[in-house]
C-alpha cells in the first residue's frame, strides 16, 4: 500500500501534486466568484496550439517553448478579447469564442507539419507522473507569484470582483485588477500544464472553489479551503491512480469533481438533498 | 456643494448644470422621472462616472474623483447577492479605504465593524449570507458598512425600493437617526407621495435642474407636472453630438 512513497518519481508526482493543486485550488476562488469558468475553459484550450505554434516555429519540444508557446497563445486570445470588446459592440464572450477557436484551428492545422504526435499529447492530457525537479521548481515558482499576488492585493480584488463600481470609487484601479487576475489566470493555466494537460486544467482551477462555494459563505474559507482540497485531492487522486492504475491527469479531475457532486448532494446548507428536505 | 455638475454618457448627456448647497444633517431626496439622471448624479458625486464639468466640495475641499467620507449604496440589482459574503464580511469591507493593502486588520478596526453592526441592530445577523436576509435587513446590512467606512455623507440609490411597508417605515426612521446624528443623505427616489415625509429637502431634475430646496416648497404639483412632462431623451443629445 505504502510502496510508491518510495518511488523518486511518485515523491517528485506528489509533491507536484501538493503545489499545483494547492495554487490551482486557491486561485479556483477567483474564477468562481468572477463566473468566469468558461472563459478559463476557452484560454486553457487556446494552450494547445500555442504549444503547437511554438514546436513549429523552434523545431523542437522542450519544457521553455511549451511554456512560452502556452502563454503567448494565451495572452494573445485573453487580452485580444479584452481589446475587441473595448474598442467594438462585440462583447468580451463572443470575442473570446472567435479568437479561441480561430487559433485552435490553427493549432489542429499546424499539427500535421510537426511530426511528432506522441509528446503533443502529453501536453494535452498532461502526466504529472513524468515531473522532472526543474517542473517542481517552476510550479514552485509560479505557484509562488500567484499566492503572493493574491495575498497582497486580495482586498481591492475581491471589492472588484463584488462590487466593480464601489471599488472603483473606493480609488481602487479595477482595470488594473482585472488585468492581475487575468496573468495569474494565465499562470496557473500554465502549472497545471504538466499535470492534467491544457484540456483537463479548467478541472483543476473550476471545481475545488466550486466546492467550497456550496460549503461556505466566508470568502477567507473559500480561498484557503479551496487551497487545500485542491492539494489533499491530487494527492489522493494519485494514490488511486497508482493503485487502480489509471492516467494521473484524469484521476485528479475525476476526484476533484466527485468532491463537486458531493458537495452539491450533501452540503448541509446549500445542497440538493438538504433543500428537498427542508421543503 | 455641487457646482455646475456635468455627465456624459459618449455624445449623450446625462446631465447638465446641476448646483446644490447642502450641509449635514439634512436627507436630501433626488426625484425626477425615469432616464432624468438620479443614479447618475450619485454616481458622479460618488466618482463612479467621470464629470465632464463642475466641481464638487465637501467641508470647503474640492472632491476630485472620490472621497472616503462618501459612500454609496448601490440599487438592489446591481448587487451580486449569491457571492459568498456573510453581513460581517460585507461590514468589513468599509474598512478596505482604511486599511489599504498593507495594514493589519486591528482592533480599531474590528470595533468600528462592531458598533456598525450595533448601529444597525444586525449583529444577530453577522454570519448571514447577504442572500438569507430580508430586503430591509440587506439595505441595513450595507448602511452597516457605510458607517464602518465612517462615511459622512450616505450616496443611496433607490434605497426604499422593493422594501415591504414595515420595513420602509424601519428604513426611513433609521435615516432620520443618521441624519440627527450629523451625517448627509442624498437618495434617488421615484415615490412622489412619501418624499415630504422622509426627505427634508430636494433636487427635481430631469436632466438639468428644475428646482432645489425644502421638499414641500419644490415638489408642488405644477413644478412636478413641469418636470415629468418632457421626457427625459428629448433634450439628451449635446451640442457636440453629430447630427
């Protein structure tokens, strides 16, 4: 039962686990309180091709053009529908969906010129099993810009993401905000990379605040809770994957959305079953 | 004291020429028809839209964009009420222009979050989510965090609206407290009927000024006539507005 704390690669996965989930999860409050779970859906798609852009335009797959390719594409969709949104009648969503589909295509085309298939899905589905100590040290560090940016500005973001107006005439910069929330969004994206792939992430940055949300109505809570569900689920979701022998990436969403439904069934204030009783 | 007050929504003017001189104590009662720009001028007393022209003064100082003395209190649909905020943390967040980024949450602070909530007698209610309390309780709820801000002037936009006629009568009784008590109250309000009971003054408008002073010298039927005759959109285009 114990054997694979003793495995290098399984300590290295469980400490990946610990770090991305724990950020993911703690940063999975702001997507729900900002009801942007879609949008974050569309951007971690949009990794994809960026990925796929930057294998084409280097020649080669490595951790560095992974990265930057996923973040280029990123930013260019995110902010790209930021600025149609404000300089046109085009709404931020409708942008969005144009933009993210538009380079998914281009990312599906130019697949046919890279060649090697193989490691192109490792980044689409993600094997968190196969972290090297140079991914530990930068989910470490990214992990660590996201918590301190959220700590550090937590209260102008929250008045943002609640009241838009009256932070705005509290004198707190909302455009600014908006913007932080959205790099770290993007950053967080880019963590998860290496443990469920750019398909599964929305998983790991929606579900553990999602949880939370139906569990409590003190936001601290949501954060932090959210936090630690997101850690303590990976880690479960890979005890199970190694002992059921299933891909790491999904288990870790698959427990991450069981927790949602239990939640959603069992919440003694806000779930399904408490609410047919009470009525 | 509002001066020449002027707003722009792009080439449409939401606003025009609007002066008042109030001082503390008094509960102010902004009235005209729908689209005469109410919410707008608390908005733009509050710094939430930009003025195009005129000044405002608070206490002999020209307000620039915004003021920690003033708070406002948006209408009830502009409130996210599912966002997981208990009526303590909502209290809390008035003392955000405080405490900025970097200060400690400290006692002073968690006292003035107390006597609001003593204020308002919502203390029972402190670990509600703002979605489980009564309309009256949420209007309370978010005076609590306006005093908390240890705001002076109360900027409240439709405040009686969607409230039951106890809790209107409880509402007006708490402004008239808080009035007493030194504070400004400026509040947008659609109810002709009530407004001399629960105002002591008045600005009718309808895009521009059309009177300013107690409430039962402006709201006289004929100014009232006079003022919700025109609607608001036939004088809302500016003079540079393209044809």
């Amino acid at each position: 039962m114990f054997a694979p704390f003793q495995d290098p690669f399984f300590q290295r996965a469980l400490l990946a686990g610990l770090l991305i989930g724990f950020t993911n999860g703690f940063f999975s409050g702001f997507v729900v309180l900002r009801r942007t779970a879609l949008s974050v859906s569309a951007l971690s798609h949009t990794m994809l091709p960026g990925i796929a852009l930057g294998i084409l335009i280097t020649g080669a797959l490595t951790q560095a053009n992974a990265f930057i390719g996923a973040l280029t594409a990123a930013l260019f969709v995110g902010l790209g529908s930021v600025v149609v949104s404000r300089t046109s009648r085009i709404d931020q969503g409708t942008a969005l969906a144009i933009l993210y589909t538009t380079a998914f295509a281009l990312g599906v085309a130019a697949l046919k010129y890279l060649g090697n298939y193989g490691d192109l899905q490792h980044w689409l589905f993600g094997d968190i099993r196969l972290v090297s100590s140079n991914d530990l040290w930068l989910a470490f560090a990214i992990g660590s810009v996201i918590l301190l940016g959220s700590c550090v500005f937590f209260r102008p973001l929250l008045l943002t993401l609640f009241e838009s107006s009256v932070a705005s005439a509290q004198g707190v910069p909302v455009r600014a905000m908006n913007y932080l929330l959205f790099l770290m969004l993007i950053l967080a994206l880019v963590t998860s990379l290496q443990a469920v792939g750019c398909v599964l992430s929305v998983g790991l940055l929606v579900a553990p605040g999602a949880t939370m949300s139906l569990l409590t109505n003190r936001t601290p809570v949501l954060f932090w809770g959210g936090g630690i569900l997101g850690a303590f689920g990976s880690v479960l979701a890979l005890l199970c994957a190694y002992w059921i022998d299933i891909p790491a990436g999904p288990a870790i969403v698959i427990v991450l959305g069981t927790a949602f439904l239990l939640a959603f069934l069992l919440s003694p204030k806000y779930g399904l079953l408490s609410g047919i009783r009470r009525s | 004291m509002i001066r020449n007050v002027e707003v722009s929504y792009g080439s449409v003017a939401a606003l025009k020429d609007i002066s008042m001189a109030t001082s503390c104590g008094n509960r102010v009662a902004l009235v005209g028809p729908n689209g005469a720009g109410k919410s707008t001028l608390l908005k733009a007393i509050a710094g939430l839209v930009p003025r195009q022209g005129g000044s405002i003064q608070w206490r002999g100082t020209a307000v620039k964009k915004w003021s920690r003395e003033f708070a406002y209190l948006p209408q009830r649909e502009e409130v996210d009420w599912d966002f997981p905020i208990t009526v303590s943390g909502l209290v809390e967040m008035g003392r955000y222009p405080h405490l900025g980024l970097w200060k400690r949450y400290a006692d002073k602070d968690h006292q003035a979050v107390e006597k609001a909530l003593q204020t308002l007698g919502i203390t029972d209610l402190r670990d509600r989510q703002i979605c489980e309390l009564s309309g009256g309780q949420q209007q309370r709820a978010f005076l609590a965090r306006a005093l908390a801000q240890e705001a002076h002037v109360l900027l409240l936009d439709e405040p009686f609206t969607g409230l039951d006629r106890n809790a209107s009568e409880s509402l007006a009784h708490l402004l008239t407290e808080l009035s007493e008590e030194g504070r400004l109250i400026l509040a947008s309000h659609h109810d002709l009927e009530s407004a001399p009971q629960l105002f002591n003054e008045c600005l009718l408008l309808n895009l521009t000024q059309r009177d300013f002073g107690p409430t039962a010298k402006v709201l006289t039927d004929s100014a009232i006539e006079k003022a919700f005759a025109q609607a608001p959109l036939q004088a809302s285009t500016t003079e540079t507005s393209n044809p």
